[in-house]
C-alpha cells in the first residue's frame, strides 16, 4: 500500500497466543484468524482503502479567515479541532469504513496544504475486522465569502453610525478621533467618510455600529435615535434585509466655553451662579463658577431636557499675564478670596504675546 498504508488484521476476542495456522494461499504459518490468510495475503487481495479520496479540496477566506463549509463559513484556528471537523467532514468514501482516529502531519505554512493521518476498520468477513492507516491531503483554495465581497464593494453597508456637533470648529471631532485611534473602536468599520459636522461610520454589521455606539456614550455627552430602512423582503420566507442608521448627537457645548445655564438647571446644580465656565467634557459635562471655583456636574439627558449654547468659546479668550495677587477675605462667606492685578498679554512687546509669568 502506498501513503504508508499498513493493513493488520484485528484477532478474534478469545484467541490465545501462538494458535497458529497454515495460510490457505501460500501456505505459511499465521495466527489463527477467520479468514484463515497470513497479512500478506490480505494485503494483496483486500484494500478497504479503496474509494477513500486521497486529495480533497477546501475553500478559505483571507479576508476574513474563515473556512467554507456546508451551510456557511466558520473561523478556525490551524489545527483545531474544529477545523479538523470540517476536513472530513469533505472526505469522499470516509462513511464506508469506521474512523478510529485522526491526527494532523506537519506541512509547510505557505503550502496551501494540509495532511491528516487517519485509521480506520472494516469487516471484511464475520468477525474479521482489517484496519488501515492512510494520509489524506488538502488543498487549501482562496475563495472569497459573500461578506467579504460586498465589503469589497466599497459602498456596500449594513449599519452606519452618524456622529454629529452642531460648532464652528472641529475641535471635539479631533479629540474623539484620537480616543477612537487610542482605543482601535473603529477597527470593525468598513469605511469612514467625513461629513461637515462630524463622522460617518459604517459597518457590516448591527452590532458592530452598537459597539461602536456604546464606546461614544462612555466618552461624550451626547444623544442618538435609531432609523431602519427595509431593502428587500421575501414574502415566502418571511426573511428581509435592512439597513440601520444611528444619528448620534454631541452637545454643542465643549471645554473652555462661556455658558448661561438657565434658573432651573442651576437650582438643580447646588444652586450654582448661572454664568460659569465649562472646565471638562467627559461623559458628563462640568461647569465652574469663575467666581468662588465651585465645579458641578450635569448629566446628558439633563442637559437635552432644556438644551442652551455657548455664549462665547476659545476663540473668545484672551491671553492675560498675572503680575500680583493680594488675598482678601470673602464677604458673608467662609473662606479666603483673591485680587488679582493682571494686564493683557498682548500688550507685551509690541502686541506679542508672552507667556512669561502667565496664570
């Protein structure tokens, strides 16, 4: 037998050693076996091999790293147990004999092929079992799945996440696309298209854009509504394709903005100054009173129950270098206040600003 195919012949429960018999063919002395031949013999006259593929073929993905398999693709890792299923699962003549095991042979990683050893049995008369061992190779073939092939298609999508800011600069997109990059969330994204106000994110999949959606609420304070679009339905099956749109929304209020809260959130708030500074954007928003430095916290949805704007940003801002600060004591409060005796940076040589001694 060729493929290092060794046939022996399983004894008979009950058989005691050194029962011996001659060979009913070439007349030498064997043990005593139902079919009453020596190993030879039966090599020569039985091969329950036969029918067995010795090359079978199998479809793989690069893109995704999944192999073919009826009703599908499954990722597998090389030489597991799973992806040892599906192999012989492919196996042509494998169901005629009794599989007793199976093991993979080493081959070359960029071969595009892979052996397994297997054994197996078959009685070829009552109460004679023969057993073979035979090494069957596959041929790995790159074969693209559907799902890789409407990515491929550049503006093929199931689901798509909308990240909008209604400001005059893109600040906040340039810090979310940092966190993004620090945190690799976009790495399910299909493709990213930039919009006029913000991000377009899509995805192959629902709950790739939900993920993605779940990062944003951890990061930034913000709002979103969910839209489905039917795009085909069979009426037999019942089944349909959809797409899905979340339409995310960031406060339009960000770090070092000017804001007049309005009387019901800075009641809510500690009673808090209304004109105060917003000194962090996070998942929450936090505001600072420039007067007794007292910072509070609003939460999301408590600012889209009564939404407000910034009166002024950064760009606003103007440079001043502090050049003495007397303590003073606060009136009717507890505490110790300051006065601080500052000129403009600007007016440091010749309109220049200077950061020396700056505050």
């Amino acid at each position: 037998y060729e493929s290092g195919l060794r046939p022996s012949v399983m004894e008979l429960e009950g058989d005691e050693l050194g029962n011996f018999v001659l060979c009913c063919i070439c007349g030498e002395s064997t043990n005593a076996n139902p079919t009453n031949m020596c190993c030879d013999c039966l090599r020569s006259r039985v091969d329950i091999t036969e029918g067995i593929a010795r090359q079978v073929g199998q479809s793989h993905c690069r893109g995704c790293d999944r192999y073919e398999r009826s009703g599908g693709w499954v990722a597998c890792e090389t030489e597991s147990k799973e992806l040892l299923a599906i192999l012989l699962k492919r196996v042509r003549g494998l169901d005629k004999v009794h599989l007793v095991d199976a093991s993979f042979v080493w081959t070359e990683a960029r071969s595009k092929r892979v052996r397994v050893k297997l054994t197996v049995q078959q009685e070829i008369v009552t109460d004679a079992v023969l057993q073979a061992t035979l090494v069957v190779e596959f041929v790995i073939s790159n074969k693209q799945c559907d799902k890789c092939a409407r990515v491929e298609a550049k503006d093929y999508w199931v689901s798509v996440v909308q990240v909008r800011q209604k400001v005059q600069h893109k600040r906040t997109m340039f810090w979310l696309e940092q966190l993004i990059l620090k945190h690799n969330a976009h790495a399910e994204s299909t493709s990213i298209s930039e919009m006029r106000d913000g991000l377009d994110f899509f995805h192959g999949e629902k709950n790739h854009s939900e993920k993605l959606l779940s990062f944003l609420q951890t990061v930034a304070p913000l709002k979103y509504k969910t839209a489905r679009q039917m795009i085909t339905n069979d009426t037999q099956t019942g089944q349909s394709r959809n797409k899905f749109t979340f339409s995310v929304e960031i406060v339009p209020v960000c770090k070092d903005d000017l804001v007049c809260l309005p009387l019901d959130h800075a009641r809510h708030m500690s009673n808090i100054h209304p004109l105060v500074l917003c000194s962090k954007v996070g998942a929450n928003l936090h505001f600072m009173d420039p007067r007794t430095l007292q910072v509070v916290e609003m939460l999301p949805y408590a600012y889209w129950k009564k939404p407000f704007s910034s009166l002024c940003n950064r760009a606003n801002l103007k440079e001043f270098v502090v050049l003495d600060v007397t303590p003073v004591a606060r009136r009717g409060r507890g505490g110790q206040g300051a006065e601080l005796a500052s000129v403009a940076a600007s007016s440091f040589n010749g309109g220049s600003k200077s950061r020396v001694g700056a505050r």
